[in-house]
C-alpha cells in the first residue's frame, strides 16, 4: 500500500496519537501473550500423552516439576545434576508425585546411558510412587494413568538393569546376588531361601519379553500388572520331583518380580529380593497391604517357545519315520501339557492331524489362553504321535496317555474337573478322538478274521499289542468331543496316486514291524486273516475301503458324550463340496450337538477365525460360563 507523506508528517508532529495508532494496531493484528490457537485432537492427544515410554521425552507431569523449580535448562545441559536437586527437595507434602517425576526423568537418563544403576533407580522411585510408606498413604483416583505409567517404569527399570551385559537372547535377566552403584546408593540384590520350581524344574536364562516382535500369530494378549514378563528355560533340579508332562525343552512363562525392603527416606540405596511367580498360577503379588496383579505376556512367551523348536522337524519326519520319538515322550504316551497341572481347571486334549504337530494349534492356544474365562477354567493338553502309524495303534497311545495322566495326577480322585475333559481332533487326529468315546467290541477284530481272537497262537507281546489297538471302550473322564475335518468316511486323496505315493513314504518301527511279521505268518497255521495281512499305515486306514475305517465310521458316540462338528467347505453347494482333503458327506456325521460349516476355508481350518468361535463356544457351553 502506498504511504501518504503528508499523513506520516502531520503523525510526527502529534507523538501521543503516534502512540494510540501503534497500541491499536497490535490489538488487531498481533497474538496476545496468552492465549489458544486451534489444532487437531491428534496433536492434542500426542502432547498429553507422550512420556519416557511411549516416546523421546519426558511426560507433561515431570516436565511440570523442571518448570516449577526453574530446572528446565539444567536437566537439558547436566541431567544428573537436576535430578539431584529435585530429589534433595524430597521429604515435603509433593513427595508422592515427585518420585514418579524421578523415575521416569532417570528412565531417561538411562535410556541415553544404557547404565544399570541408573535403570535401577527408575525402578526404585516407581516403586517408592506404587508402594508409598506414608500414613495415610496417598489417595489416587482410579482413573489416574500415572499408576500404569509408574507399573511400566518398574517393570523396564528391573529387565534393564538386571540384564546381562550381553546376551544374543535379548534381554536376559541376570540373578545373581550381586551390587550394582546407582547414582542415589548402592542395590544390592538377593535370592529367597527357597528357590522357585516351575513344575519341579529350576528356572533358567529368563528373557524379558517386553521388547520382542511376534509373528505368526493374529493377535497378542498381554495382562497389565508389575513384574517382569519372561520365557524362561527350564531345567532338572536335583532334590525335586519333575512333571513328567512338560515338554524338557520348554521356553515358559515367568514373571520376575523385585521386592524392596523399606527404602531409606533420602533413597540412599536400595535392597531387593528377585522372586520368581507362575502368572498364570498365582496372578497377584502382595506387597504390604496392596495386592497387585502380576504382569505376563502369553503370546509372547508361546511364541518364544516355539521359535526354532523341534517340534516343527518332528511333522514330516514324524510321519515318514515310525519310530522317531519327541523327548520326554515315551514316559507320557506323546501327551504334554501347555502348563503344569492345574485342579481344578479342565483339560482340553488336542489332537492333531497327519504329517502335523501340536505346534498347528498355536493360534488357537493363543486365543483360547487370552480369554481370561477361559484361562481360569480350563488347561490346555497336547497329544503327539506318529501321524504315518495306524489310526487305531496311534488311538490306543492316546488313550493310555489320558489314563496314566488321570491315575499319576490325582490317585486319590478329588479333581472332579479330570472327570468332565474335552478332546478336540483335526483331520486324522478326529479319528482318534472318537476312539476314545466308542464301544467297539470285537468289531475292528471280526472285520478281518474269522478266528475269535482268544484263540489265536500270539506271542504276549504282539497279544498285547494287537489287543491294545482293536479293542477300546469309552474313555470315561471325556464328556465332551469336537471334530475338525474329520474324515469319518475316508480323504479322497487317500484313494488317488496321491495317496499311493504317502504310503511309500512311511517306515514302520521295529517292535510294530515285528509284529506285523509274526501276524503275516500266522496264516501259515491257523489262517487267521481272510487276506494275507498287510500292515496298514495311517493312509490305508482313511480310505474308505478299509474295514477298520468302516467299523469305526459305524460305532455310536458313547452315551453321555457330547459331540460336535466343524466342517470347512471350500466352495457351495455344501452337499457336494469339500475342503481339499474331505467331502463334506464324510464329514458329516449324525447325530451331533452342532455341526458349524465354515464356508470358504480349507482343511487346515483349526487356526480360522470362524473355527475357534465356535470352539471358544463351545467351551463356554461346557463350562458353564455365560
């Protein structure tokens, strides 16, 4: 705009109305020292959020304690040196919030550091804030998120400064009674008198889970609490009785947890006591007169333990190779367990399909496990075999792996809750299932033979064997039964080159091997088989020609049992689909509680989303839980 100089001159003669125009100008145009501006609820939201965990700096909430004492330009220049000021004002009526803004402003520090101490003492001023001595101790609401925050400053503080300098596994806690200088005093650190048995087993090489990415899984479930959430090793102790149903090689969930003695009122050092707790077992810790839940971080720790494990070799080769055996196996008849023994909660046995592992039911063990009302009322069990076996040897192992389970774990009968178990089965494993709710007689014997079974010349082994695997009787502690694309009427690929070509492939083991002899040169005397015997695999047992598979299809669910079906279908119409493996008619059987069609999914359907619904249903229904 162009100047009128003859305004600006008439202007420098009148100085006081220079002044009043220059006062209304700013009025107009200019922002006032205070005042708003409008943003977006996201940056908003940002601000008031970020702290020591969630971003690069501090909170709003330490931050206000640098600004009120003027520390703001030190604690950027010589962080050390405010934190020290600001803990010299201790022993006032802002004492409570003052050690929260310790601990995260020296969670900061660490994280630039990388010092123990000095992580240590986050942990230390987060406890102090959690377990205030104070009488009355202070009141928060209990919507206040600085409980939260001050949980997790805790609980990184410890796994930072307990860890190992350098460990490959990630951040491995270290337990050994030691000292370590923080910048406020010495912690010294020790172990209880009596050391800490997961199952009978000491635990070993625990790694924080807190900072490792999962894969392979949909969704992660972490339970907020204090402590350290872990997968740790396992190991046999000396003087203690192991459970013989946890796999030797587990990585298990552990949460370490760091009980401080009274602190000193200036936090001139710090004593503390490493336990170690069962999460799933014992969910609080007591501190005082507080109960606390503990932290833990199920996924995680599943996902850890089945990173690299030999559970996934096991599959193919556990197919091809009869006699391969998964450590710890023999002792159990191939069943393990997720957790140790729980009364009172009940078993859920699954049972997997051929050339498979339990390892294909992680999702659904993962979602199952998430569920806090599932978790509180059922454990979960895992049956292992060699898929390339025949169906009815492999049901007899399972079957006298629930038995000797049953006997081992309560002699004297007082869990009511290992009377009331639920088998589930996918593919082949669905065979097995329902071999432990039928009477069969001497059908499966009669469906070859002529001879009655007593009176054929066995040797007692073979006797045993044979007898073992053809006659069954409902298992009586099962009441409840789930079916997943189970080839009740036989695979059609069991019956194309496919199956042909399967067949080859499985190595039958020795003692099986010379009982399948022994039985082929029977007809040499006595003629026993119609057929010269021929000893089937596990394809030969799924298809429909087979008599076995015959007489199993048309022996009744035991009464009392509770059966279902979930039966994937590729494409409709459901009549004549299938999911790749198995028809739909062979599927489906009658009569069934509920049968559930999962349109649009495969055989594997056991990690669908629609599968464990309506298994997650299922559970509910059997437990009661509404």
């Amino acid at each position: 705009m162009p100047i009128d100089f003859r305004v600006a001159a008439r202007l420098r003669r009148r100085p006081l109305a220079t002044f009043c125009l220059v006062l209304v100008a700013l009025s107009l145009g200019c922002a006032t020292p205070i005042g708003i501006k409008r943003t977006s609820l996201l940056a908003v939201d940002r601000e008031l959020s970020e702290n020591a965990i969630t971003g690069e700096k501090p909170s709003l909430f330490s931050n206000q304690f640098l600004e009120r004492l003027g520390l703001v330009k030190l604690y950027a220049e010589r962080p050390r040196e405010a934190l020290e000021k600001l803990r010299e004002g201790l022993n006032g009526p802002d004492d409570h919030d003052r050690v929260l803004a310790l601990s995260e402003l020296w969670f900061t520090v660490a994280r630039d550091s990388g010092d123990r101490g000095e992580y240590l003492a986050a942990a230390v001023f987060a406890y102090a804030f959690l377990f205030p001595t104070t009488e009355p101790p202070p009141t928060a609401s209990p919507y206040d998120q600085k409980t939260h925050f001050a949980l997790e400053l805790y609980n990184r503080g410890i796994a930072n400064g307990l860890a190992l300098p350098q460990s490959e596994r990630g951040i491995e806690l270290d337990p050994t009674p030691r000292q370590i200088q923080m910048p406020v005093g010495t912690f010294a650190l020790s172990l209880p008198k009596e050391e800490f048995r997961y199952g009978g087993y000491r635990v070993i090489h625990p790694v924080a889970l807190g900072d490792l990415e999962i894969r392979g899984l949909r969704n992660r479930y972490r339970r907020a609490g204090i402590g350290v959430a872990t997968a740790a090793g396992i190991q046999p102790g000396k003087d203690a009785e192991i459970d013989p149903w946890l796999p030797p090689r587990s990585k298990v969930p552990i949460t370490a947890f760091v009980r401080f003695d009274p602190l000193p009122h200036d936090f001139s050092g710090a004593h503390g006591t490493l336990e170690y707790y069962d999460a799933d077992d014992t969910p609080t810790v007591t501190v005082g007169s507080t109960v606390v839940p503990l932290a833990s971080d199920p996924s995680a720790a599943l996902a850890f333990r089945l990173e690299g494990a030999p559970i996934w070799d096991f599959e193919v080769a556990g197919f091809r190779r009869s006699d391969m055996v998964i450590a710890g196996a023999e002792k159990t008849h191939g069943l393990f367990f997720l957790n140790p023994y729980r009364p009172g909660r009940i078993p859920v046995i699954f049972v997997h399909g051929t050339a498979s592992s339990p390892a294909r039911w992680a999702e659904m063990a993962n979602e199952l496990l998430g569920d806090p009302r599932i978790a509180a009322r059922f454990q979960l069990w895992f049956f292992i075999y060699n898929s390339g076996n025949p169906v009815l040897l492999s049901a007899s192992q399972l079957r006298q792996g629930i038995l000797n389970a049953w006997a081992g774990l309560d002699p004297e009968d007082k869990d009511q809750a290992l009377h009331d178990m639920v088998v589930v089965g996918h593919s082949q494993g669905g065979l097995l299932t329902k071999c432990m709710v039928v009477a069969s007689g001497d059908k499966f014997w009669t469906a070859v033979s002529d001879e009655p079974f007593d009176r054929v010349n066995f040797t007692p082994q073979t006797r045993a064997m044979v007898k073992d695997a053809i006659f069954f009787e409902p298992v009586p502690f099962v009441t409840r039964v789930i079916f997943i694309s189970t080839p009740h009427r036989g695979s059609f690929l069991a019956e194309n080159w496919l199956g042909m070509l399967a067949r080859k492939l499985v190595n039958a083991p020795g003692a099986l091997t010379r009982a399948s002899v022994e039985l082929a040169t029977l007809n040499e005397g006595q003629r026993v088989f119609r057929k010269p015997f021929q000893l089937p695999t596990s394809i030969d047992n799924m298809n429909w020609s087979n008599p076995g598979l015959r007489v199993l299809a048309s022996l009744p669910i035991a009464p009392g049992v509770r059966a279902h079906s979930i039966i994937p279908v590729k494409s409709p119409p459901i009549e004549t689909g299938d999911d790749g493996v198995v028809k739909y008619q062979s599927a489906h059987i009658e009569p069934v509680e509920s049968e559930l069609v999962v349109l649009g999914r495969t055989h594997s359907t056991q990690s669908d989303p629609e599968t464990i619904e309506e298994v997650r249903r299922i559970l509910y229904e059997h437990a009661g839980i509404h």
